[in-house]
C-alpha cells in the first residue's frame, strides 16, 4: 500500500519514494537524446565514494608506481616537466575509475516512477568515455538506451548515469553493455530494455593495426526489443530515419 510521509514525499508500493506529482529528471519527451556530464556522487545518487584515507593511499601507491614506470622507459621523474606527473596521473585515473565506487541500481531506484506507458523511450547520442582493460586506452564513443515500461518509469536522466558509472570502469566494450542492460532489466523489470554502443577503440587506432576509422558496435536486448518489429522501431529511432 502507497503512503505520504512526513515530508510530503508519497511512498509507493516497493518502498520508494517520490515527490507528490512531477519528477525533474523526466521531461516531457519520451524519445530524448542526450549526452553525459561528470557523475554527481552526492547522496541523491546512492554513490558511495572512496573515502579521505583510501584516496589519499591510492593515489600515493599510484604515484610511486607511475614514477617507476617514467624510469622504466628511460626518463627522468624529477626533471621539470615530469616532477607532477605521477600526482597527476593518479588522480586522473581516479577520476576515470571512479565507476567502481558507485552503485547504479541504486541511482535508478531513486527515481522510479508509476506511469501507464507502455511503448519505447530512448534516450540517444549518450557519450562514452572509458578506458579498454586489455591496453588501458580510451576507448570513446556513444549509447542508445531504450526500454518498454511495465507500469513504472525512470528519470530520464538516471539513464545517462548508469552508463557513465559502468563507463568509468576498465571495460571491453561487449561487456558495458550487457551491464547497461541488466541494470535497467533488473531495477525496472520492463518489457524489453534495448542497448547499442558504437565507440572507436584508441588501442586499434594509435598502435596495434592502427586502423584509424574503424568503429565497433555492440548491442544487447531483452524481452520485447527481441521481436523483430520492436528491434526494427528502435533501430528506426536510433538512426532517426522516417
């Protein structure tokens, strides 16, 4: 049973709670495009960032085994233009590993919502910066998400989050999106969730066959984004032809 509670927010029937009728993440558009910002880590986004004291032994391990590696390679750490460079590297790849800090599912269940809508939102164009696993190079590029709903939506913003989240990850490509799908299948339980990345690899690119216009696209679908009408109407709105 749904209830108010004392701060005049309404608590639905999973817990969750919700202002009285209007969420500012969702906007008037079901077929939106978007890109993504840096990942808020306040409180309203469940995030649990790493803490003073393990930042602070992160970053000094990091540091010091950046500073192994400039001697490595034949160069000198403490020469001008290097002298912070360990620092700056660790707190680079803090930044771009923050994902692992943060949970997702707790990012959409903050703002579900009860809606009686029942055919695709895409949320488009959804920028991707990580990093490949295999070679520590950015891979960059950009997602479409869509999903049916089955009586609940999400704010449409949470979408791009929880791309970035697993985005700031060390990640094959493959695998972010099958975890972009899963998240959204397992917190809204839709009818079908839809997932497409095209990204172009810099480990492929600036080394290795060095093939600098090549472009890796991978999908993931569940539920009703199977049938091939539903895949044919998302492919449709991806490419956004008539």
């Amino acid at each position: 049973m749904s209830g108010r509670t004392e701060q005049g927010h309404i608590l639905d029937d999973h817990g969750v709670k919700h202002g009285d009728n209007h969420d500012p993440d969702h906007g008037p558009s079901s077929r939106a495009s978007g890109s993504v910002a840096q990942v808020n880590r306040s409180a309203d986004d469940s995030t649990t960032a790493m803490d003073s004291t393990a930042a602070a032994d992160s970053t000094a391990a990091l540091r010091e085994h950046v500073s192994g590696i400039l001697k490595a390679i034949g160069e000198d750490p403490d020469r001008e233009g290097l002298r912070l460079t360990p620092e700056r590297f660790a707190k680079s790849m803090q930044f771009l590993t923050q994902g692992y800090n943060m949970d997702p599912r707790a990012v959409l269940e903050k703002a579900l919502f009860r809606e009686d809508y029942s055919e695709i939102i895409l949320v488009k164009d959804i920028e991707i910066f990580s990093l490949c696993e295999h070679h520590m190079l950015p891979f960059i590029g950009k997602a479409h998400v869509a999903y049916i709903p089955n009586g609940r939506i999400v704010g449409l913003s949470k979408i791009p989050r929880v791309v970035d989240i697993y985005a700031r990850r060390l990640q094959v490509q493959e695998r972010l999106t099958l975890q972009i799908r899963d998240a959204i299948q397992e917190v809204l339980e839709p009818q079908g969730v839809g997932v497409i990345i095209e990204a172009r690899h810099l480990c492929m690119i600036m080394r290795g066959v060095q093939k600098q216009h090549s472009v890796t696209t991978t999908s993931a679908m569940s539920g009703q984004f199977f049938d091939p009408c539903t895949r044919a109407e998302f492919m449709r709105l991806v490419r956004g032809s008539d």
